[in-house]
C-alpha cells in the first residue's frame, strides 16, 4: 500500500487527478489496511471524492475521538466540508489546537463562513496570517481574511491587505484573484457612498471574469447591479426588472444567499416593507438580521407574520416555529419530536433549501453523521413526515433534489409565526412538557403515570421525557425512588 500512495502522491503533483481517481475505485474493492486510512483518506479528499474519504476515516472518528490524532480529525472534517456537511466539520474542527491545522485552515475558515461564524473566522485568519501573501495558496488565504474582515466591518486592515494582494495578484497574472478582489473593493466603496467607482469596480471584475464561468462573477453583477440602481435612484419598477435578472443567475448556480441579499435591497430601494420581513425572518443567521437593520436604520415596522406559498384565499392557517405546529388545533399534525425540528427546520431558511446533514441534526441531534447509516435513517424520516405532511389543507409539499436540498412548498397560503425580534428559528422539544407541567401540576407533585396520561405518551416514552425535565438545568426534580418515584417542579 505504501508504493501505491507514493505513486498516488506523484500524480496528483503532475495534476493527473482523473487517474489517481481511477486507482482510488480499484482500491475500494480490495479494501485499506488501518495503517493507510489516513493517507488514502488524504488522496481521495484532493481528488474531490469527499464521501470516500468520509467513509475511510468514520469509525476512527465515532469509535473514540478523543484517541484520534488531530491529522485524523481535521482530514474527516475536510471531507465532511466537501460534501456540505459544515456544521459537523466546524465542531470538529474546533476541537483541534490552531497549531494542529495549519494545512487545513483556509477549509476551516470556510466552514465557519458557511455557518456563518464571521468574528471567529475572521479571528481564526488573522492569528494564523502568513508573513507575505506571495505564493497563490497565501493569495487565496488573503482573500478569505479579507472576506472576514469586510464582513466584520475592519475596514483599516480590510485596506491595508486588501491593497496587497490586489498588487500581487496583478503582477502575476492571476485573474480571477485579481477579479475578487476588485469586487470587494468595490464593495467597501459602495459603503462609503463612493458609488461610481464602485461601479466602475464592479465592471472591470464582471470582464475578468467573464469567460471563466466562475461564481465570482456572479457576485460582482450583483453588486453592481445593486449599486446603479441605487446610483440612478431608479423606480421600484426597474428595480424589480434588474434585480430578478440577478436572481435568475443566482438560480443558475444554485447561489441562494444571493437571492437573500437581492431581497434585501429591493426592500431598502424600495422601501417595501413586507419584503424586508420576509428576508429579516426568513435568514436563521443572527449576522444577517443585525445588519439588515444596520442598513435600514430601524426605519420598517417589524411584523414577523411571514405568508408563503399559494393565493391568500380560505382560512388563515398559521404554523407556530416554537411549538412545531399548527395555531389550530384541527389543522394539527401527529408528529413525533423529531419530525417537529425538522419542520421548524424547513421553515426556518425561506431561501436555502435545507442539506440531509442538516436535517438529520436537528432530528436526532447525534455528533457525527455515520456515512453508512444515517443517511438512511434521515431518509425514513423525512419519508414518513413526507406523508403525514400531504394530507395537511395547506397542501405542504416536502420537494428535494439530488446536490440541491430539501425545501417546503405550500398549495395555499400558509404564515410562518416567527419568533420575537432577536431569536432565532429553534424547536426545543421539552418546551411543549414545560408548559404542560406548570399548568397542570403548579406545585403538586405528581407520579411518571400521570405525565404519560396527560400527554398521552407511552410509558417508556413518558419516562425518557422526565429524565431530560430531570436534568441540572431542567425544570424538575425527582423525588425518591423505585415504585414512591414522585417529581415536582423546581420553581414556578
């Protein structure tokens, strides 16, 4: 196995990927020995086959983590990146010291953008920033620093490095690099008012990049689409023209922050204030609610009421994202837990559409996503809510496509009652039972029995819903012990 990960190694530096590929599937039937894991593991990520690396180095990592090396740790979250699983690849990455993941950092600041950690990644960027930006790994690097950095609105050093990299870029002939950074220069220019050269920005990145097909471009028409309109103080006729042209590309490359973003600002062109609500609570992201009332100075009436699907015609049917149901009773559906946070879930992003890895999260909240079952086990569940959600009035439809997620589409007009200012989309399922005990027990103490029968649980599922109730910071206390078991709430 050695010779072959040598030889391996020799034709990923000569960019011979496709064959290293073809080696890596006659490998797999034959099987790796525990000594090879790692390196495979290795060669696989870099030849962009992710769930092959993800299934090599699983039961390294669930079997005992806290015996895994921090190598082993931080190649399973690569791969865990390269196939959308982000929130799992961030937590891991976390757990390994900065020093451990110098190989590995532009993957993890990748990670932390896609949950949207921008202080921890920008942090995370700067302690680790290399001397000089002069080889093109130490451009890209630049790039993401930057990225944090405007985000986090640093604009000294978003200055001073972005200047830098801009230099070294054009000198060397790196286009594309040259073209991002054009684009978020132009940005900062647009903060500032500057409007025509961040248009003129805007233009000469959009040509760079043009031929390439590269996502940036996409970013760079936006901005300066978005930035002559606000420049022409343009109606909200030809506001709403442009911007749907901008959201027809994004849709094209399956970009849905940009369909959030042009929402965003067709409602502060605008003024429209419906629009600016559904973008405000439609984003899970604590980030991109502050900002958006940043930009808006507060000036909308916030109503977090939001209608989606069909005509607004019959009855108002409202879904409660705290409680993972319907307001009305006769609207309600006979979901476990599990179904319910994957409901709220599905709800709680109004543009992107929903990855398994996420979903399997919020249904069963287990640590590390198994390659061989869980994706079976998330799609038994999704099928069975799939069904109980077809028969429902509002005409719910769970719609997924394969790379593309999981999303919710409604025949009639359903309002997602969000939640108050500055909380976020989240189901707690013991919430329901919190209720239920205070307003049933009050400061009686009462047996397992009587909670089974007044949430019509089975035994066995009424006791596991007491032993969470029961813990340091749950509401109850346990009293006693075997058949004199009684429970009482700890304060009301």
């Amino acid at each position: 196995m050695k010779n072959w990960i040598k030889q391996a190694e020799k034709l990923l530096a000569t960019g011979q990927g496709s064959l290293v590929r073809a080696e890596l599937k006659k490998v797999q039937k034959k099987g790796v020995d525990g000594d090879s894991l790692l390196p495979v593991a290795r060669i696989a990520r870099r030849t962009g086959m992710y769930q092959y690396a993800t299934n090599l180095l699983f039961r390294l990592i669930n079997e005992n983590i806290d015996k895994a090396s921090p190598e082993v740790i931080a190649e399973y979250a690569s791969s865990c990146a390269g196939v959308g699983n982000h929130v799992e690849a961030k937590e891991l990455f976390d757990k390994i010291n900065e020093s451990d993941l110098q190989d590995y950092l532009i993957i993890y600041a990748d990670s932390l953008f896609r949950t949207w950690e921008y202080d921890k990644a920008r942090s995370v960027l700067l302690r680790n920033k290399p001397q000089s930006f002069e080889s093109y790994q130490d451009l890209v690097y630049g790039l993401n620093l930057c990225s944090a950095l405007l985000t986090c609105e640093n604009y000294d050093q978003f200055s001073e490095f972005i200047e830098e990299i801009l230099f070294i870029a054009k000198k060397r002939g790196h286009n594309v690099i040259l073209a991002n950074c054009l684009e978020m220069k132009g940005q900062k220019f647009f903060l500032d008012d500057r409007l025509e050269e961040a248009i003129s920005l805007f233009k000469e990145s959009e040509e760079l990049l043009k031929i390439s097909n590269n996502i940036s471009w996409l970013f760079s028409n936006k901005w300066r689409v978005i930035t002559e309109l606000k420049y022409r103080k343009s109606n909200s006729r030809v506001v709403a023209e442009q911007l749907s042209e901008v959201r027809m590309q994004a849709r094209t490359f399956l970009h849905w922050e940009t369909l959030r973003e042009c929402d965003l600002y067709e409602s502060i062109l605008t003024k429209n204030e419906d629009l600016f609500n559904r973008a405000y609570f439609g984003t899970p992201n604590k980030y991109f609610r502050e900002r958006a009332l940043k930009l808006t100075e507060s000036q909308f009436h916030l109503d977090s009421n939001i209608p989606i699907g069909g005509d607004d015609s019959g009855n108002l049917i409202i879904f409660d994202m705290k409680k993972g149901n319907f307001t009305d009773e006769r609207l309600q559906l006979n979901l476990s837990d599990s179904m319910k946070a994957v409901l709220v879930t599905l709800f709680s992003d109004i543009y992107s559409p929903r990855s398994l890895y996420e979903l399997f999260r919020s249904g069963y909240g287990e640590t590390h996503f198994d390659p061989e079952s869980s994706k079976e086990k998330t799609y038994k569940l999704l099928k069975r809510l799939r069904n109980i959600i077809a028969k429902h009035p509002s005409g719910l439809n769970m719609t997924n496509r394969r790379g593309y997620g999981y999303r919710l589409r409604a025949q009639s007009r359903v309002t997602i009652k969000y939640l108050h200012l500055h909380s976020l989309p989240h189901f707690d399922p013991l919430d329901e039972y919190k209720e239920i005990l205070f307003s049933k027990f009050g400061t009686r103490e009462f047996k397992a029995q009587e909670f089974a029968q007044i949430t019509k649980k089975p035994p066995r599922s009424a006791a596991r819903i007491l032993v969470k109730l029961c813990s340091e910071a749950g509401p109850i206390e346990k009293l006693g012990s075997g058949s004199k078991t009684r429970y009482r709430l700890k304060a009301i």
